[in-house]
C-alpha cells in the first residue's frame, strides 16, 4: 500500500542507490567523516535568477504556482510568474537599485515574497530576509548591518516598525507594503524600464556572485548575516531534486506539488521554493506554521509531499489521539499507535533486505487500524499526501515509524543557514528513523574530536557579513564547524546528539545534551514545549509548558470545566501523572545519570510573541532561563 509500493516501483524502474554511493572513512576503528560525491556538476554559468525565464521559454503554460485568493487556489503559468517578476524587476530598477545593491524583505510566506526574491536576482540585487515577527531593535540591526536601503514589507505594523528602527539610520530607506498594493507600485515605477535592462543584468550574475544575507535567527546573540552565493543555491536546489527522486520526480498518478508554510525568511523554505520551480512541481504558498490554522489549509491544497519541522508532524499524531479519545476510541488509537511501530519496524526491515516482511497477523491489524485511525490521519494531510521532509531537530523514531504504517514516508535532514539548507538528508529507499541522513550529494560530515559536527562542500556559505572574527571561527581549513554534536554510522547516516553550546555539566561532572530529552518530552501530550536544566546542579531536572489543545482535551474527556485556571492545572495531581509519563518516555533515551529526576510545569507558553522561541521554533534557552529563573531555583530547594 502508498509508500512501500511506490518504493517498489522505484526499486524496479532504477537503482537510484547507486547514484549516491557514500565513501566512509574510518579512524581507529572508528567512523569519523562521510562523504558523497556530486551528481549535478556545478554551474559554470547562469544562476537560479534564470529558473523563471527558462521556465517560460521551455513550458509557458506550465502550472508552477497556485496562488491562494478569496479561499480558492488559483493556477498561475509560467509565463505569468515570469511576467510578474520582470515587472516587479524593472520597478526595482527605477527606484534606485543598483547591481550588488540589497533589498529588506519582511513579510510572511506568500507569492508576492516570491516573486520579489527573484526580481531582486533578476537585477543583481542581494535580497535580506527579515523574519515578520522580528522586533524593533532586531531590524534595525539588520538594516544597519547589510546596508539594505530598499525594504518591502508585508503591513502596516511592519512598516511602522521598519519606520522606528530606522530612526538610527544616515537616511530611511525606501520602502513599499504588500498590502498596499507595494507590487503594483512597482510595476508602475518601472513601466518605462527597457526589459532588456533586465536581462543584461541577469547575464552578468554568476554562481559566485552574492544572492542573499539570511542572518541567523539568534538562540544566542546577535544575529549573523550569512553570505550565501547563487552557486550555493543551485548546490542545494539541484541536489535536492536529484536526490529525493520518489518525492520529486517518480510517477505515483498525481501531479506533484507542495504548500510551503515555513517562513521564507529561513533557508529552507526558499531552496525549498527554488528547487520547486526548478523542477516545475505546483507550489503553494501559506502564511502560517501554526497546526491549527494550517491543517484546514492543507486539506484543501491536498499537496502530494510537504516539508515542515517536528512540531507539526507531533501535532498531528497528538490531534488524531484527541480525535479518537472525544469519540472514545482513545484505547484503539493507542494499539493502532503501537502496531504502527511495529509494522513500521517489520517492513522498513524487509524493505532494506535485513528480513522477511510483516507477517500475517501484523498485516491484518494494519489494515484495520488504517480503516479506524491511519486514513484520518492522511485526511488531515489533504489525502494525498505520500512523502514528507522533516528537518529542524531530529523527530521522533516512534513518530516516524506511525507516518511510514499511516502510508507517509518521512524524509529527515539536517542543516543550517550556513549550509544552504540540507547538508544530510535520507536516501532514496534508504530509510532509517532516528537518524537524519547521509551527506547530500557533493557534500562531506567529519565528526571532530570534541563530537562536533563539520560540513565541507558547495553548500556552504562563503563569510559572516561584515563579521571577520566569526567567520575564522566557524570556516576551518574549508570545514564549517557547525556547533552541533553527532556520530556518523558504519553506513555514513548521522545521528545528532546535541547542540555543542548547549551541553550541561552537572556538579557531578555528568555531560547531558538537552536536545535528546527536550524532543521525546515535546513528543507526548499534553507537553507543549519543554527546556532541560541542570548545569551545575546535582542533577537534571526540566521545565514544561502545556499545550493549550491538549489541555482542552484533557478536560474535556475529564468532564471538567474549560475555564480551569492553568496555575490550578499546574498543580493537578492527575495531570502531573500525565506529564510524569511523557518525562518517564524522554528518560528512555538516556542513561540513569543524564535522566529527569524532577519537573515543574510553568504556566503560560514558551513561544516566538514572547521571545522564548526564535522563528524556527528553537528555544531561547537564555531567554527562558531568565523569564523562569524563581521557578528554575524552586526546583533545587
């Protein structure tokens, strides 16, 4: 059924594995740096500014984008995002825009960010990303930094902030509000520009040239402008659709095509983006990442893969339990959960040549929960859905596995800013939960002595914008150090372990890495986000926040009042047991010495309003630490 058919077929129609053979190196026996080689050679010329003009040329009537207007999706041509972009292009050169000039883009996930992104390109500009909840003093620093003199934003309270934080500024820069029409505006601006302008100027990139600042989203410090060159870009975009061949290119029946609901202000929503048109797959554009407001959404767009982060998929899992508990079948979500795992278990083994396939027994329950539970879960997803791509942290094994039984492969992946994305993805065919992949075509992972983790290849970024100092520091002999810790598998799949800055050292000298605990913790209702702590203190304990759905739930199927008050629900001897059971999962992960021995759950949320979360959904542990540092010091009394 779904997944495991169409893998099949892959399987007959081409041996894809052999395109990406991995080269393992080994040190004292042990397995210290992974390599593969490249399947799209580099471009000696042209850049991802042309993907909407080739595409034109080639296939002018070609559905690569549906647009979203008065609830209904809307096709868009070829020809029309092309025509759109010149437009917008020659806008931007009759208000001042000069080739290598930068241009500030804060707004939410939508066509009119794309459109922008490659006009800007088309120009030799260098577009800025600027996340739509960044404050005051964050975008002026941004400005300030990358000498952005044009802006686009997507209200009026954006624009009002942009006009604050530029009061520091020599002069304020021009800016125009999507909301208002700022792209027609343009268009009018430019109405008298030659179209030629436009494409001498696009002739003249190349894949050295600069196409964007993405500055980093800051758990710590000051945000950093990474320098990311159309070559990186084409790196990753190329790669992306060559080596996720069942997600981008195999024949299932359906006409593949995407919702992109991940800020575009973050890198992998724009190589996501890239690699979409690129590939002409139908792309939709969403403005939230919220679960709640982006399911309705998904039903409708009915996208045959989706790219998003842990949370949401945890989400799901969490609101098909919640489903199935008010019609009181929760005790049936919970065997459908379990023989999920162990079907998922069973026929990733038999599909990787490690055993004989599900038996009998297995099949049967699978295909009766997928009767009671699986579907609901694909219907949730639009119904179409066969593939996801999960990047950001590592998801959950167990997670993982209920997707692959539910009929949905997940794709994990690991990279930064820094490396354009993806530096490690899964394998075509290749799937193994609990890790996030191998090195992605033409790239190299080395694990250094520490456990940090280094990524070499055409991926990575060239400088930290105006930031010599740093830049020394992360690029090592052609090597970014990324920060992050991990180990490397007889087979090249990288596990992550933890963040190297966030490392604990407790009084008895144990190290704990946060991250292992603080996923499977924010994997289990009624947890909404969660921080581990314990530097130098006797041992490890944990904060943990609620999630407001779950919670509803929970009283709901308790009979118990709505309007409970949470500092009451904090302290409910019923619901601590419920949040001990989610802890008792996370402790399974790790040894005695690093596990949770105590919790407190804190009212209100850890979220990117309050300036506990960055936008990707990291935690501010600093941040946190702060804003509960009486309850944090309750906790060792």
């Amino acid at each position: 059924m779904g997944v495991r058919k169409d893998l099949k077929q892959a399987r007959k129609r081409a041996d894809l594995l052999d395109r990406f053979p991995v080269e393992v190196i080994r040190e004292n026996g042990v397995v210290r740096e992974a390599r593969t080689g490249l399947v799209v050679a580099p471009h000696a010329a042209g850049t991802p500014a042309d993907i909407p003009f080739v595409n034109a040329a080639e296939d002018p009537g070609a559905v690569v984008i549906r647009r979203r207007r008065d609830g209904h999706w809307l096709p868009v041509t070829a020809a029309e995002f092309a025509g759109d972009v010149m437009a917008t292009a020659k806008g931007l050169i009759a208000a001042g825009l000069d080739v290598g000039g930068r241009v500030a883009l804060m707004a939410r996930t939508s066509y009119e960010w794309a459109v922008l992104d490659f006009a800007v390109w088309a120009v030799g500009g260098q577009s800025v990303p600027v996340y739509a909840t960044s404050s005051v003093e964050q975008i002026a620093w941004i400005l300030r930094d990358s000498g952005a003199r044009h802006v686009v934003t997507e209200n009026a309270e954006h624009t009002a902030a942009v006009a604050e934080a530029a009061v520091a500024l020599p002069g304020p820069p021009r800016v125009w509000q999507l909301d208002s029409g700022g792209l027609t505006e343009l268009a009018a601006l430019g109405s008298e520009t030659p179209e030629g302008e436009v494409t001498e100027r696009r002739a003249g990139l190349t894949p050295d040239t600069i196409a964007t600042l993405c500055y980093t989203s800051g758990t710590t410090g000051r945000p950093k402008g990474c320098v990311l060159t159309h070559g990186n870009l084409h790196a990753e975009a190329s790669t992306t659709v060559e080596l996720l061949h069942p997600v981008f290119k195999e024949v299932t029946g359906q006409t593949a095509s995407t919702l992109l609901f991940l800020p575009l202000a973050h890198i992998l929503g724009r190589t996501l983006q890239i690699a979409c048109l690129m590939a002409r797959i139908e792309l939709g554009h969403f403005s939230s990442i919220k679960p709640d407001e982006l399911r309705p959404e998904l039903r409708r767009f009915r996208p045959t893969f989706v790219v998003g982060v842990p949370y949401l998929f945890e989400k799901i899992h969490d609101t098909g339990r919640a489903t199935a508990e008010k019609l009181g079948r929760g005790s049936s979500f919970d065997r459908a959960d379990s023989v999920a795992v162990r079907f998922g278990e069973a026929a990733l083994d038999h599909l990787l040549g490690g055993g004989g396939r599900p038996g009998l027994g297995l099949r049967a329950a699978r295909a009766l929960y997928d009767l009671l539970v699986y579907r609901r879960i694909r219907k949730e997803l639009g119904g179409r859905l066969r593939y996801a791509i999960s990047g950001g942290s590592p998801l959950d094994r167990r997670l993982s596995l209920f997707f692959y039984a539910a009929g949905i492969l997940v794709y994990e992946g690991y990279g930064l800013t820094e490396t354009t994305a993806a530096a490690t993805v899964t394998p075509p065919l290749r799937p193994r939960p609990g890790t996030v992949g191998r090195p992605v075509p033409g790239t190299a992972v080395r694990i250094a002595d520490d456990g940090e983790i280094l990524v070499k290849g055409p991926i990575v970024f060239t400088a930290y914008w105006n930031n010599p100092e740093a830049t020394r520091e992360a690029l090592r002999d052609g090597w970014f150090a990324t920060g992050d810790l991990g180990a490397l598998d007889d087979d090249g799949y990288l596990v992550i372990t933890g963040r190297k800055k966030d490392i604990l050292v407790t009084s008895g000298g144990k190290n704990v890495s946060p991250a292992v605990l603080e996923d499977r913790l924010r994997s289990r209702p009624p947890v909404g986000q969660c921080m581990v702590v314990g530097d130098n203190r006797p041992c490890v304990a944990a904060l943990v926040t609620l999630d407001p759905e779950a919670v509803q739930h929970w009283l709901a199927v308790r009979k118990r009042p709505r309007d409970t008050p949470a500092a009451a629900l904090c302290d409910d001897p019923e619901l601590i047991a419920d949040v001990q059971k989610a802890v008792d999962y996370a402790n399974q992960a790790v040894s005695r010495a690093e596990a949770i021995r105590m919790f407190r759950i804190v009212p209100g949320e850890f979220t990117e309003d309050n300036g506990l979360l960055t936008p990707s959904l990291k935690i501010k542990r600093h941040a946190v630490a702060a804003a509960y540092a009486a309850e944090i010091e309750d906790l060792y009394r």
